[in-house]
C-alpha cells in the first residue's frame, strides 16, 4: 500500500466559508505544483480542515512539502475504518515494532462526526488495549514526556493513526494575497522575501551582489515559478531595476533588506510605492539565525 500523508492547515479554518474553499483550492494547486517541480508524483483528496496525500516515498513528499506554504504539520498515517475494533487492530499492529522493554507511551485521540464513544473514551480505552496486549514488555502510560506518542484522528466513518509529526512551513498558501517584488541583497533581504511569500505573496526576486543569486536559488525552491530579474551589481543599481522588476510583475508592494537607521531614507525614496521590510527589527544574528533555518528547509 502506498504511504499516505496527513496535512494539516491551521490558520486556514479560521477564514469564512467561500474564502477558506478558495485557499483550500491554491494550496491543493500548489502542493502539485512543488511535486511536479520535484519531478515526483502524489495523488490528493481532502476533507475540511485537513489534506491526504498519497504518495511513492514518504521522506521524499516530507521534503517536498516542508516547502508548501500553508502547511502547519504533517504525518505519515495508517488508514482504517472508524468501528472501534478496526482502530484497536490497527493501533496495536503499528505499535508493535515501537514499543519495546519499559517503553512509555500515550495515546491522543480526536474526532469527528457522530460516534458511540467520545474522544476522551477512546484515547482511555485504546490505551487499556495496549497495556493489555503489550503487558510482558513493562510498558506504561506517560501523559507528559511519552517515549511513544499515538495519534489518532477519526472523521466520520474513517481513522487515521501516527506515530510522528513534522512541521511544515505554517503561513498562507502562496499566491493568496497579491504580489511583491524583492531586493535580495544576502540572508537579511532573503528572509524578508520569504516572510511576504509566507504570509501569500508572489514574489519576483530581485539578487544583488555575489550572494544575491543564491538567496535567490533558495527562494525559488519555495516557489518554483518565482520570476528572478537580472542580478544587480550593488544595491542602488539593484533599486533601480527594483522599481521596472515591481512595474513589469504588477507587483502591489516591494521588500527592502533595511534594518532601523536605513528606513526613514529609503521610505523617502519610494514616494507613494508601498514598501515592506519585515526585518527591520531584526538584529543580523537573528536574521543570519532564522535564514539558516529557511535554507536547510528548502534543502
């Protein structure tokens, strides 16, 4: 059987119905398009609140999808019918090889849809199900620090249990809210690229200098159709080809790699041209720090 993958979407629920159904449809579409540029393939559905996608190598889709914007986490998962029985076999069969001498575990369970027992039921009697079968192991029960952590998420007439969990990128999917054009003069103008992308922005790339062009490459593993102007010698010629980049891309905004002392000039410069630089605050340790994290993401 092919391995199936849980993707969860936070920040999405919380939209009004028609405009959730809309972000539901963008990352569905992105999703296949990093696939696509990955040169891998996965076959999708959806229920509300979550994404399922099968696919030929899980670790590989992990990868593939630590870059879809949108994304909060995600687990590989066991499928199987929501009748109580069905989950004990199921639970039981995929902890088996997990749960060895003095193991500790704990069992969280959530549900939707009408059923005969309640998410605080099942959780407890799963557990009781598996101290039972493993008892000649010395396993035990942690609620707070487990060695083993079962997950189990019934919708409907269907269950999906994990034993892991791996973080996504969280934010909005990609081209949900308009267009921006960046100077990406190094990590500082890097990551506040990847700030605007993260919160649903289309981003053409602007590189400046030697570094520019590899930021820039990282960007673009985030967002394989990413539009990248020519790379610019140094920053006021990169601000030039800036503003014809943001006129040629229709782009709502630009990003600028500025930190506080910087700002009030430049925000001078750009007249009426609405200008972000969400790293404004940020000292270079925090920015080196955090764009570190982005490159070995996109990895």
């Amino acid at each position: 059987m092919a391995p199936l993958l849980l993707l969860r979407y936070g920040e999405l629920t919380l939209k009004s119905p028609p405009v959730r159904r809309e972000f539901e449809r963008t990352l569905r579409h992105n999703v296949l398009e990093q696939f696509a540029a990955s040169s891998l393939s996965c076959r999708l559905r959806n229920d509300p609140g979550h994404l399922y996608v099968e696919v030929d190598d899980a670790a590989a889709a992990q990868r593939v999808l630590g870059r879809v914007f949108g994304i909060t986490s995600m687990s590989e998962v066991v499928e199987c019918t929501s009748d109580r029985s069905d989950i004990t076999v199921t639970a039981l069969r995929l902890l088996d090889p997990l749960l060895r001498s003095g193991t500790t575990f704990a069992v969280r369970a959530r549900r939707t849809g009408q059923h005969s027992f309640t998410s605080q039921q099942l959780a407890a009697d799963l557990g009781g199900d598996i101290l039972e079968r493993f008892a000649d192991r010395g396993i035990s029960v942690d609620l707070e620090h487990p060695d083993v952590e079962l997950a189990v998420e019934v919708r409907d007439n269907r269950a999906y249990l994990s034993t892991g969990r791996s973080p996504g990128p969280g934010g909005l999917p990609l081209g949900v809210a308009g267009r921006v054009a960046a100077l990406v003069d190094g990590p500082r103008g890097g990551l506040g690229a990847y700030l605007l992308m993260k919160r649903g922005c289309r981003c053409a790339l602007l590189p400046v200098g030697d570094g520019g062009p590899t930021i820039g490459e990282v960007l673009r593993r985030f967002d394989p159709k990413a539009v990248v102007g020519a790379t610019a010698p140094d920053l006021a010629e990169g601000e030039v080809r800036l503003a014809a980049l943001a006129e040629e891309s229709r782009a709502d905004a630009v990003v600028l790699p500025l930190d506080v002392d910087r700002y009030p000039e430049a925000r001078s410069r750009w007249g009426d041209r609405v200008v972000f630089s969400p790293t404004v605050g940020l000292t270079d340790e925090e920015v080196e720090a955090r764009w570190l994290a982005i490159a070995a993401r996109a990895a």
